[in-house]
C-alpha cells in the first residue's frame, strides 16, 4: 500500500448492505470518505424481523456516537428465566436459574432501517451484486454487472458467506457445527390471554436434552405493537448435512426439518410448547450453525467487518453486537490515523483478537449447551448456578 494514502477524501466501497456494512459506512463518512454500498438484495432488508440483543453500554455509545435515534424501539431486559419440563409441576415446568439479565432486546430489522437512514440514498445501490475484486498496492477495482469502479479501499461485510473474506485470509473457512437454530416470530397479539410476567420482565432460557430454547419480545415494526420472538438449538439427522455455509429463510423450511422440530416440543415445558406452535410456519426459518476464526481484519487495502471476519456461534448473540463494535473501532482508528495503512493495522489490532475469542467462546457454549450438555431434568437452582459459574464455562450475557 502506498504509505501517503490518506483518509479524509479517500474513496471506499463497502461490499454488503446489512447492519454491518450500514454501520462501517456511517462510520466511514463521519471519517471524511467519500462511500458507495453495494447490496445484492432487490429490496429494503427490515423484513428480516428476527431477535437481536444489545449490551446496555454498547447502545447508549451508539446513540452518543449518533449512529442509531435515542427513541429507536426496545424491549428493555431486567432478568432471565431459565425453566426444564417437569410434569410433576401444576404448570408442567420447573426454574432451575432466575438472575438479572440487563440489556436490550431488538427487531434485526427496526435497527438496519435506523442505521440505514443515516446512508444516503445516492451512495445505497440495491441490486449490486460484487463479481469480483482486483486489487493492488494503490487501490481496489470493484466489479459488478453494471462495471468496474475504483477506490482507495474495500470494506468487506458480505455476512457469514461472504466472499470478501476469503481475499483477506484464505485460510478462515465457516465450519458446520454439526446443530442447527430454528428461529420464529409472531405478533403478541397471538399469545393466548396476558403475556406473561417472564416475558415482560426478560429473557426465558428452556433446557433441552440435547439443546436449549430461548423467547423474549422485540418491538415489531409498527410503532407500539410488540412481537414473540423465539430459538431453539438442536441438532438434526445426520443424513441432513450443511456443510457449505447456507441457511433456510422464512417459507423455506423442509417438512423434515419441521417436524424435527414439532417433535422436540415434547421436551418443552406445555406453555413454552404452545408458544413455538402459534408460530405461523412461513414465519419459521432454520440457521445451520457454523464458526471460523480469522488470521487478519486487513490484507492490502482489503478490510472485513461483522460476520464477514470472524463466524460466531448465536450463543454469544454477537453477530450484530460484533459489527457494530467494529464500525465504532473502524472510525477511531481513521480519526486518529494519518494514512490508511495506519488505520487498518490500528483496526486490525484492536479486533481481531476480540472476534477470535468470541469464536472459542461460542464454540464452549455450544459445547456446554448443545454438543455435551448436562441433564437439566436434574437441575436444582444451586447445582445451575455450580454448572454455570464452572471454570470451563459461563453463561453467554447475550445470547439471541
């Protein structure tokens, strides 16, 4: 890279639309860059309304920082719940867990429609899928089927299958875990009677026998309605294999897997159960899970951010939460940064390591809670509470 590029009136180009690249280009922008997103996707992509948590700290820097509206719609979290069946119980479940759980629960879709706001129109190109990539020690060419456009940099935040990643580090490859999370959202207005205290309050956390489930309400889109907002991990038969980084959007859920599915309800406590079976199918999807940990942020004047650096498993609810800290770590490092060559390897230094931990903490996670994980049936409070302080494992803060 040539040493005198500078930052402020650069020209950078951001692969990938999501909250990720929405983020980097805000942040961007604040930096002094002149910004071009390019999203595949034909449409707005705030239908995507499935269940996000936030640290407390992290959105009040994001509302200081100026990237999303103080106002934008929460569900404010103050504990969580954990239950196992227990038909020996009047209601059929038992709490094994019960402690304070701080953070704020959110629409995927309501938080990329703030972030998306504050990127212009003009600098937003929907239906721009990224062919390929030439780069070189002074600059990037980005090629699309409209042509080939120079910058000074690339930001890559194409997501969990992005191709971006592999030109900064081909070594870092996604890795199927071997389970996968069904995920589902409703109305409110779907449940049966009052909502309950559990879901009011916070986070309900369901043990399985081979997994666990999690509900908790996120703001629908349409200002003052709320929606459920549920997962369950668990693995699937071993014939159903997905290998190469893919996932089953709404409406394209197998009837294999569906009723995989319907079948663990008989590990659910009966009132958990009928939450998940109010669900409307089409409102179903399926995330195989998978992780890969990251040799490098920056090859050239080639970044990644988000979920296209390092993979998380959900347990550590890091995908957004993981973009977001690198968009705010991306724009320090240019505001106190000369040259680009400076800014990259000061954002490189200050993520990577983070992201490669949150992968070996969700690989813990996933290993404690899904691939090896305790009878729960025979769970008391204190023998919970022993499992999960244990020096090999504690329990993840924001798990989606």
């Amino acid at each position: 890279m040539t040493a005198l590029t500078t930052i402020e009136g650069s020209r950078v180009g951001i692969v990938g639309g999501s909250i990720g690249g929405c983020a980097a280009a805000i942040a961007l922008r604040r930096a002094g860059c002149e910004v071009t997103v390019y999203e595949r996707s034909a449409s707005d992509l705030e239908d995507r309304g499935f269940g996000i948590a936030i640290p407390v700290p992290l959105r009040e820097e994001l509302v200081s920082a100026g990237y999303i509206d103080a106002d934008m719609p929460v569900h404010n979290c103050a504990e969580r719940i954990c239950f196992v069946r227990d038909p020996a119980e009047p209601t059929g479940q038992r709490k094994i867990c019960h402690h304070p759980f701080q953070a704020v629960l959110n629409n995927w879709g309501v938080l990329w429609r703030n972030l998306r706001a504050r990127v212009p129109d003009e600098i937003y190109r929907n239906s721009s899928a990224v062919r390929d990539l030439a780069d070189d020690t002074d600059g990037v060419t980005v090629v699309t089927d409209e042509g080939r456009e120079r910058y000074d940099v690339v930001v890559g935040a194409d997501g969990y299958r992005a191709t971006t990643r592999a030109r900064v580090d081909p070594a870092a490859v996604p890795t199927y875990a071997d389970y996968v999370l069904w995920r589902g959202t409703f109305p409110e207005s779907l449940l049966d009677g009052r909502t309950p205290r559990e879901l009011e309050q916070g986070l309900v956390w369901i043990g399985l026998p081979r997994g666990h489930g999690v509900c908790y309400l996120i703001p629908d889109p349409a200002p003052g309605r709320r929606r459920v907002n549920w997962g369950v991990y668990g693995s699937v038969p071993p014939r159903i294999r997905f290998d190469s980084p893919t996932s089953l959007p709404p409406g394209r859920v197998t009837d294999e897997l569906f009723d995989v599915l319907s079948r663990s309800m008989d590990d659910f406590p009966p009132y958990w159960a009928e939450v998940i079976r109010r669900t409307p199918r089409p409102a179903m999807s399926v995330q195989p899970v998978y992780d890969s940990t990251i040799g490098t942020y920056t090859a050239g004047r080639l970044m990644v951010i988000g979920d296209a650096a390092t993979i998380t498993r959900p347990h550590t609810g890091a995908g957004a939460t993981k973009a977001l800290q690198d968009a705010l770590a991306l724009e320090q490092a240019c505001h106190h940064s000369e040259t680009w060559q400076q800014a990259l390897a000061t954002y490189d230094r200050a993520r990577r390591p983070v992201g490669n931990d949150l992968v070996e903490l969700g690989r813990r996670l996933g290993r404690a809670q899904v691939e090896h994980p305790p009878t729960w049936a025979r769970m008391t409070p204190d023998l919970f509470r022993e499992w999960m302080y244990a020096g090999t494992f504690t329990i993840a803060p924001y798990e989606s």
